[in-house]
C-alpha cells in the first residue's frame, strides 16, 4: 500500500533522509520542483513479512540480469521547470 502525499509535506516521508524540495532534471538538466511523494507502508490486515512490495514484483539474483529492489520503498516525483517531463528519485527501508 502507499501513501501520497502531495507537496512539501512529503518531503520527510521517506525511509533514510528527507528528500529535497528541487532535483535536477534526468532530461534536460532544468531545475525539477517536487510533486508528490508515494511511500509503501504495510496493510494493516497482514503481516509485513507477506505484503505485496514493489521489491516482490521481479526476483533479486545474483547473476547479471540487472538490479531490483530489495525492500519497501519511497519515491518522490518532481517536475522540471524547463520541460515539464518528470525526474524520480526514491529510497529503501
């Protein structure tokens, strides 16, 4: 399950440090605002150990098939000023 929260207010619901309130855009380098910030929480009607976390969508291996996450997570998404397309960036428990 997450919550969303819309604005600055979600900046300290996060799992490790509080994100900024501007990134840098992935896309063209412009100034990016916070938007909103989804942080997985558990259900209260089951046990956290069986939640349904994005980090169980797709197997962890240790072979070269790529990363995944490894725990319930955080995203905040921004808004580039300059071209409006969206830079994430997110943390693990």
């Amino acid at each position: 399950m997450f919550e969303v929260t819309i604005g600055k207010e979600g900046l300290t619901h996060t799992w490790q440090h509080d994100f900024l309130e501007t990134t840098k855009c992935v896309h063209c380098s412009g100034k990016a605002l916070i938007g909103f910030v989804a942080f997985e929480t558990p259900s209260d009607d089951s046990p956290a150990i069986e939640q349904d976390y994005v980090c169980r969508l797709h197997p962890m291996t240790q072979q070269s098939d790529g990363l995944w996450l490894h725990d319930c997570c955080a995203v905040a998404v921004y808004f580039c000023r300059n071209c409006l397309f969206p830079t994430a960036l997110f943390n693990e428990a």
